[in-house]
C-alpha cells in the first residue's frame, strides 16, 4: 500500500471484516480450498547461522500461479497477482505437529511488494518430493489448502469449481497486508508428461522352457500296453466275482 497515503483502518465483526472507506464486506471460507500449480522445481541446499545458531536452509522453490482465482489485498482493489513464489520447507526433525503448513503474503522484493507462498512438510514428505525431483520425477506440482485468506461476501455460495478473488487482510497498523495461514491438504507431483505416457517397461523375458516334449507313439507298444491293461481290469471282476460266489456259498 502506498505509504504516503494516511493508514486505513479495518473492523472484523460477526465474522466480517470492513476496512473504512470501502464499500466491501469480506468474509473466510475455511472449507473452500486455495490452489497452487507449479513448475520446474528447484532443489536448493545450504545452512545459515542466525542468532548463534545453525538454521536448516534446505528447501525447494518454484514459480506457482494460482488455480481458479486471484491473489488481491483488501483495500487495495486495482492490485491482483496470479502468479507468486512458491518455497517448501521441511519442519524441524523435533516438531511435533502433524499437519502441512502454508503462510502466504506479500514481502519486499527489489523495492516492490511481491506475492509468496511457503509451506512448511514433514521431513518425510520433503525428502520424498526431493528424490522425486532429483530423479526427474516431480516436473510439476500441485498443492491444496485450506487458508484464513479472505472472500468478497457475494461470492460467499459461489460453487466450489469456480474461480474467486481471495483477500489478504489488513495489516495492524493499517499500512500493507497480513499475512494469511493455513493448512495443506493434499500435495502431489508428477513426472514429465512423456515419462508419464511411456508404458512401463517390462523386465527382461526369462528363457523360456521348453514345451513337455510330446509322447510318441509306438503303434505296437501302445496296443500292446492297453491289452495289458485290460486284461489286469478282468482278472480283478473275476476275482471279485468269485469271492462274492464264496461268500453266498458259507451262508
């Protein structure tokens, strides 16, 4: 915001959030979801020391442009931004919350104010998208989140699928904007289109075995096997046969 216009004051009532001198209401949708798309991630590695200590500067950036929608700051309607950069994070190995988290604002870039969104994943997850992305496996990836960025009011029963205009809020002191937070839902990566497309290749074909080898046939044995055969059945019905003749005979 222009610093050499006077602070504009804000008011957050029932919900809603007015800022003096502007016709709109804004209000939060928690349960709709804020999208981010990104390409061409980047690995970037290095440690800093801060305060006497050693901080973690590992992390992932990328160039995201937001789906379905706008980033604006309330009170200053002219300014909208698609795009922004995005930078993921592992937490701390020592921290103990489960979710995936996002902060979203504007920071001073180069004398301008420029769009970013950071999102802070679980060792597990970061490491993961790292072997993926050094693998050439994570081309592009997308993220969903639940925020406390804000909607115009008449937007409020907008269907989910269409796109709306999301609001950082007011900075305290009534100059800038605040930043929003959140939650990250889902996130996913995926590889090239054309690794994607290429069927998956199949391990190499053990040696076939060879086909059981087909008996031959030996005309003269073969009969001779089956005569045998039957005459092995009728020795058997005979001597049956007469065993039961026995037995009617002791009765």
């Amino acid at each position: 915001m222009d610093e050499s216009q006077p602070p504009a004051s804000m008011s957050v009532s029932g919900g809603r959030m007015t800022i003096d001198g502007s016709p709109q209401r804004y209000l939060q949708d928690m349960a709709r979801r804020f999208r981010l798309e990104a390409s061409a991630p980047r690995f970037v590695g290095g440690y800093a020391g801060r305060d006497g200590r050693i901080e973690d500067g590992r992390r992932i950036e990328a160039q995201a442009r937001i789906v379905e929608g706008v980033l604006r700051r309330a009170g200053l309607e002219g300014a909208a931004s698609r795009q922004l950069s995005l930078t993921l994070r592992p937490l701390p190995a020592s921290s103990e919350t489960a979710r995936l988290l996002l902060l979203l604002g504007y920071r001073e870039e180069n004398g301008a104010a420029e769009p970013f969104a950071e999102a802070y994943l679980a060792p597990a997850v970061f490491e993961a998208l790292k072997a993926d992305m050094l693998a050439g496996l994570a081309e592009t990836l997308s993220l969903e989140a639940t925020t406390s960025l804000w909607i115009r009011e008449e937007e409020r029963d907008r269907p989910a699928a269409e796109p709306v205009d999301w609001y950082l809020g007011l900075a305290e002191d009534g100059r800038g904007a605040a930043p929003a937070r959140g939650f990250v839902e889902s996130i996913e990566w995926r590889p090239p289109a054309a690794l994607a497309a290429e069927p998956a290749r199949m391990p190499p074909a053990a040696a076939a075995a060879p086909a059981p080898a087909e008996p031959e046939e030996h005309g003269e044995d073969s009969a001779a096997d089956q005569l045998r055969r039957i005459n092995w059945s009728l020795k058997q019905l005979l001597l049956l046969l007469a065993f039961l003749l026995l037995i009617i005979a002791v009765k």
